[in-house]
C-alpha cells in the first residue's frame, strides 16, 4: 500500500489550524456585525 493512497480518518495539523482559524474569524465578524446593528438601534431609539 502506499502512503499516499491512505486516507485518514482524523484532521491533518494544518487542516484542524485552518478550521480553528475559520471559527476564529467567523466569532470576530458575528460580533462586529452584532456590535453594528445594537449600536445603530440604539442611536435609532435615542
């Protein structure tokens, strides 16, 4: 068998980075936009 036709069924290193990174990122813009919106609500009901 070859090492390069094995599949493995865990995350590779850089892949379980690159998917922490995409939950990183995501949590960022998810609290921007809420930061955002509140904020314009809330100069809306001033």
């Amino acid at each position: 068998m070859r090492s390069h036709s094995t599949i493995h069924p865990y995350p590779t290193l850089p892949e379980a980075i690159r998917k922490a990174a995409d939950k990183y990122k995501y949590s960022i813009a998810c609290l921007d936009s809420i930061k955002k919106l509140s904020s314009a609500w809330l100069a809306w009901r001033r």
